[in-house]
C-alpha cells in the first residue's frame, strides 16, 4: 500500500511539474528568444553576432518571420559551426507555428534543432575556456526548450516532459561552468516560479518549495544583467504577472512593447487579458478587435480567430452592449466551412456557443 501511494505520488508530481515546465515554455518562449539586451558584447558573442540578432527580433516581434529567417540564414552562412543561428532559426519556426497554432516547418524545425544539439556537442569538446562551455549549454538548453514546446504542441507529451526537463539541466550545467552568463537565469527563473506555481497541494505539504519568489529574482537579473535573453525573460515577467494578478504591471509592460513592435500580434492577448481581468471592457474590446484585424488577414486554422470572437462577445456582452454582442459572433458563420476539421473539434464548445449568439435578433 505504501509502494502504490508513493509511486502514485511521484506520477502526480511528475505532471504536475511538466504541465507546470510545458505552460513557461508555451507561454513565454516564443515572445522573447531574439533580443539583445543593452549590456555590452563579451568574447563568444560579438558585436556583429548581436547587431544580427537584434534585427531579427525586430522582425520576429512584427510577425515578419521570413525577414527575421532571412538575417538568421546570413548568420547561419558566416558561422556555419555555432550553433547559435541554428538555434535562434528553429526559435522563429516555432514562434511563428505557436503564432499560427498551426504545425508549419515540422521537418525544417527538427533539423535546426537537431543541428544545433550537435553542433553544441562539438562545441564544448572545443571549447577554450568555462564560458564557452556556457554558451553551448545555453544554445543546447534552449534547442530543448524549443522542441518541447513542440512536442507538447504537436507531438508527445512524453517526449516534451524528458525534453524539458534537459533544457532545465542544461541550463544549471551552464552555471556550473560560468556563473556570470545571466542569460541562463531567464530559464530557470521561469522554472522556479511556475514550478512553485502550479504544483498547488505539493507545495502545501512539503514536497516542493515555493521558489517562486527566487524565479522573480533570476527573471529581473536576466533582465538587467543578460546579453540576448533580457526580451525573453521581460515577457515572461507579463504572464507572471497575469498570474499574481498585477493586472496594472502588465498593461504598463505590453504597452511599452507595442511601441517598439506595433505590427505583431505577441502582446496584444496578454494585453486584453489585462484589460478583461480589471473590468475595463471598452479597452479589451478595442484590444481584441485591433488583435481580430490582424489575424483576419492570415487566419491559418482558425483557432486563434475563433478565441478572439468569442472574447469580444464576452466584452461586448459585459458592456450591455447587446448588438454588438450579436454581430461579433456572425462572422463565425462565414469562415464555418473553412475551419479545418482538427480547430473545430478543438473549439467546438466555442463554435458552438458563438453560431447560437449568432442567430439572435438584436
């Protein structure tokens, strides 16, 4: 009895951690991958290095992915043994599949991550010095960060929890060989903090620490301290505040970020979320509806159409605002027949509920 209560324990901690590893990723990884902080080049990675990767997130934060490939493949052309530019090349596939909810570049994604992985294999037998080696465990933990969002997306959930969890033990091997790379905290703060999180009655009884203001900790030093990481570890800060509900921080957060990248689509959900969540349900249907347009012109599966839809209902539906209520739901029934069969298994209960409000009389 005492074999199957601690084996049935160590299953729930298990998924727990991985739902709770799988939600960082699925949330804050795709938003923030390609940025370079202010903080000055080091001997690995050099002004031009860097110039390159700050463009790239110029266009990958716009929703312009085949620009941002494009500055990556000249990077890719110049160093073709780093890993990095292999690297930072599946990050933008999978921003742009996460973007889309759409599995996009399958082969070309796993061959970049497969690259990278090798590449930074050899990497560290050629390294010359402990900081080099931390930068191949980050380019390594970052691959592996990257294909389990995949997976968790469109593959194994099985494959996703092991490939997590060696981004994560990458990522402490990179400490282990350079404490300075502060890059490496912006993964494991995220770790710490949604481990904490979300492990719920573990946590009450002792079996996980809540750690969850030390992520916080290693997030902010990321952000100060990081070399190409700062963008990545400041997004994650916004979901991190949706969930400690300091609605207030992330409104601030997104709207600095949508006048640098005013084209793309990132900030706006969490933006609205903010704006729902604090009852001013003018703005979040402005949000919403600016979000909508954006996604009308490319609307690939869906999915993410169908969520911005209903959310404006549930707006327009706070604000009394009765027809308008109805005329967000019609649309749904002019794009019905284009959904693929997969988004609308997915959204059924939303489709369903919109093709209803639908049919009202205003």
């Amino acid at each position: 009895m005492l074999f199957e209560i601690t084996r049935a324990n160590h299953t729930f901690r298990t998924v727990v951690l991985a739902h709770a590893v799988l939600f960082i990723l699925a949330c804050c990884w795709p938003l923030g991958v390609l940025v370079a902080s202010d903080q000055n080049t080091d001997e690995y990675l050099t002004s031009d290095k860097r110039s390159r990767l700050m463009a790239a997130q110029e266009q990958m934060l716009n929703g312009e992915f085949a620009s941002a490939q494009a500055i990556l493949d000249s990077l890719v052309s110049d160093y073709p043994d780093d890993p990095l530019g292999y690297m930072y090349k599946a990050a933008v596939y999978m921003a742009e599949m996460t973007d889309a909810e759409e599995n996009l570049y399958p082969h070309e994604f796993k061959t970049l991550i497969d690259a990278t992985v090798s590449l930074s294999s050899v990497g560290l037998e050629k390294a010359d010095s402990p900081h080099e080696v931390a930068w191949m465990k980050l380019s390594e933990g970052h691959a592996h960060a990257n294909n389990a969002l995949w997976e968790s997306r469109f593959g194994s959930f099985t494959s996703a929890l092991k490939q997590a969890f060696e981004a994560r033990s990458c990522y402490e091997d990179g400490l282990s060989a350079d404490i300075t790379l502060y890059d490496l905290y912006a993964g494991l703060g995220m770790f710490h903090y949604w481990k904490s999180a979300k492990a719920g009655v573990l946590r009450w009884i002792g079996l996980f620490k809540n750690e969850k203001d030390k992520g916080i900790a290693e997030l902010r030093l990321a952000v100060d301290s990081s070399l190409v990481s700062s963008q990545m570890a400041r997004n994650a800060l916004i979901w991190i505040w949706l969930d400690k509900k300091e609605y207030d921080s992330v409104v601030t957060i997104c709207q600095a970020m949508l006048e640098k990248f005013p084209h793309g689509k990132v900030y706006l959900w969490p933006l609205a979320e903010a704006y729902f969540k604090t009852e001013r349900y003018d703005l979040a249907a402005e949000t919403y509806q600016a979000l909508r347009k954006k996604l009308a012109e490319s609307p690939g599966n869906y999915r993410n159409l169908i969520e911005c839809d209903y959310n404006l209902n549930r707006c327009y539906d706070k604000l009394d605002l009765d027809e308008l209520a109805i005329l967000a739901a019609r649309p749904v029934e002019d794009y019905y027949n284009l959904i693929p069969d997969d988004t609308k298994r997915r959204q059924r209960s939303k489709l369903d509920f919109l093709r209803r409000v639908a049919k009202r009389t205003p």
